[in-house]
C-alpha cells in the first residue's frame, strides 16, 4: 500500500521520539489524581508520588544494570552532562579529555573548564568513520589526567564507541570515565557493569519517554564520587539536584525503560525489524543512486535505525522542499546569511560541499515497512528531479 503524500513519516528519531502511549497513560494519573509532591511525606498523595519515583527508578536502574541510590534525576542529557563534567572538583593541575565529535553540550562545558578554571583540555580526535581511536586516546592520557568523557554512539553518523575497551584504559591510569548515553539508550544494550564506566547520561525523550527528564548515572552513588550541585535549594536527589522531582515525567521514563528492557530480553524482535528497514533503505537508495555515500561505521559498529547519507550534487534543502511529508535533518544549515557546517561531517572528512548535500534519517519504533517503501519511492524520485552536475556553484561557505 503506497502511503498518501500528505501523512507525515516521520524519520527524525535521533532527535526525539514519539511518546510510547504506554508511558502516555501511565503518567496521567500523576497529573490531575495523583499529583502529589514526592518530598511532601506525610500524606497519602506524597507516599504514592514518592512510590511512584521508586518504581519508576527501579525499571531505570534494571534497564543500564545499575543500583536505584546510584540514579540522579535531572531534566536531560545536557544538564546530567553538565552536572558530570562542572560538578567535580577541578584545578588548574588536572587535565581532562574529551572528543572531537561530542554533543554540543559536553564540548562547551569542557572550553568552560578550559576558560574560566584553567583546567587543562585535550581533544581526542575520531577516525574516518566516526569512532574513536583507542590508541591516541591511550597516548593523550597524561600523569595529571583526572577525567575523560566519550560518548557512546553519536547523534548525527551513528557511529559506536569501543567504550569497553576505553574503560580498561582509563581505569589503569586511574582516570574517571564518563559516557554520554542519549543516543545510544535504548537502540542497543547498556550495561554500566560491564562496560566499567562512572558516569552515565541519558535522556528519557530520546527512546520514547516523555520530554524534560533525564538521569546521570553515578556509579556508587555520592560514595565514590564526589560532585558539586548546579542548582542550589532543598537538596533534592542526594544534594546534587535541587527541585521539586516531576513526578508523571519520572513515571514516563520509568515506563520507557521497562518497555526497552522487555525488548532486549525477549529475542529483540523489534530492534531486528528496525535494523532490518535500515539496511532495506540503504541498499535501494544505492541501487537507485550509484553514488550515494554512507557516512560513519558500517553496519556492524553503528546504531540500528540510522543512516547518514551524502546525495551527489543536489542541495538536501531542496531535497526537503519536494518531500514534505518526510521528516529528516541535514548536514548543513543556512543561518545568518550564511550556511552552518556540521563539525561531526567535518571531523570524518566531510567537504562543504559533500555537507550541502548530507541528510540524516532515524527509523524508530513505530516506522513501518510502508513507510519506508514511501521514502525510498519519494527520495529517488525528488533526487532525479533536482540532479545537476553544477548544483552547487551558488553555495558558499
């Protein structure tokens, strides 16, 4: 069945998720019946919000393999990694490292450290596929290294990190480790145990939670690392995370990482299928577009649902202009008068030129094969349409 041009596909997963309507009904009770404050303890409405968290915390441990006391609550990645990285304590002594294709938000507190502490910064470059090197991770880590902060799988080429064999390094140099998690949970397995790392971020709205929650994972709890909060207040979350906890956001969460951990213990069915309408996707744009380019790691080292890819000489802008209905990024932005470069396609070896034709696709949970069977029919038809050997002679960076 070819599907309608007017109803929207949506393949932007990376971005953000659907909201599993699972986790939509568990967290509406929690708005208007049982929207009690979880520290307020002496009443029926505070013991069921504070249950509530309990259990919510406890399928979110169970989902990374973690302790509930070692589960900090904030409202995202980027906040958790900002707590990680500004809330040790750092001197101009210490030296921390950090890669070159980062989250935002991890690459900017790291130049605040750099810039308004003087702590001493490192930048560890990936390789031509998105991954980072051990080798020259080993060789940048000096006597003085006190931090380092890889992420698992990056947003925008999907490629995965050899994390476990970055915590063996680390842990010989004696190093803290800590891991941006957002795009990688609940796409593949974590396991904090057995990956061996400190500190973890994830981000409830980036595997089918609701947005505005997010948790760091701190391995021993406040035990073994000591952290510095960002906001001041009741001393919520063990002193690290002052302010009332949202209740039906935390209970969405909760759910999402049930949801997650019966998938992967139960044959992962669906992250088979979702794997499966990548690679479908792929191959017949390729049979359709001799030139197309898959940019990151290949299949094996690379998160199910994503695909980078560089459509020869046509402006992925326009790309979108013809096909509305399919929702995806691109490698390249014009803001200002000017066109924007992403600096993850420019770390593996991107051209300008190559960005300006860059678009990013995520299947996720709730795309179907008709869907993708529209995408690959609308895509090979709008590329043809807009084919020009000399597309880009206007564009300028």
């Amino acid at each position: 069945m070819q599907i309608k041009s007017k109803e929207v596909i949506y393949l932007d997963n990376n971005a953000t998720t659907k909201t599993d309507p699972l986790a939509v009904e568990a967290m509406l009770p929690f708005f208007i019946e049982k929207y009690g404050n979880s520290a307020s303890n002496s009443h029926v409405l505070g013991w069921e919000a504070e249950d509530a968290i309990s259990e919510a915390t406890q399928y979110i441990s169970n989902l990374i393999n973690a302790e509930p006391f070692e589960i900090i609550y904030t409202s995202g990645a980027t906040e958790s990694n900002n707590l990680a990285i500004k809330g040790l304590p750092f001197s101009e002594k210490d030296h921390i490292i950090v890669s070159n294709i980062e989250h935002k938000c991890v690459l900017e507190t790291a130049k605040f450290l750099k810039n308004e502490k003087n702590v001493q910064l490192s930048i560890v470059e990936c390789d031509s596929y998105g991954r980072i090197n051990v080798e020259e991770l080993k060789k940048q880590i000096r006597d003085n290294t006190k931090f380092v902060s890889i992420m698992i799988a990056n947003n925008e080429i999907h490629s995965v990190n050899p994390i476990k064999e970055i915590s063996k390094i680390c842990k010989e140099r004696d190093v803290i480790l800590h891991v941006d998690a957002a795009q990688a949970i609940g796409k593949i397995k974590i396991d904090v145990r057995d990956l061996g790392v400190d500190m973890l971020s994830l981000s409830s709205h980036k595997f089918y939670g609701p947005k505005g929650v997010g948790v760091l994972y701190i391995k021993n709890g406040i035990n073994d690392i000591v952290l510095k909060p960002l906001l001041l207040g009741g001393r919520q979350e063990k002193g690290l995370r002052s302010g009332t906890l949202p209740v039906p956001l935390i209970v969405g969460l909760g759910v999402a990482s049930k949801i997650s951990k019966n998938i992967f213990d139960n044959g992962q069915t669906e992250l088979s299928k979702i794997k499966g309408l990548t690679e479908k996707m792929y191959f017949a744009l390729r049979s359709e577009i001799n030139e197309i380019k898959l940019n990151g790691a290949n299949f094996e080292n690379r998160l199910p649902g994503g695909l980078s890819l560089t459509f020869p000489n046509i402006d992925v802008g326009q790309l979108q202009f013809e096909i509305p209905h399919i929702c995806f990024s691109r490698g390249s932005a014009c803001s200002s008068g000017h066109l924007d470069y992403s600096y993850v396609l420019k770390a593996i070896g991107i051209t300008p030129e190559q960005a300006i034709g860059t678009a990013r696709f995520c299947i996720g949970r709730f795309t179907t094969e008709d869907e993708i069977q529209e995408t690959i029919f609308s895509i090979a038809s709008a590329y043809k349409k807009l084919y020009k050997k000399d597309n880009f002679n206007h564009l300028m960076f």
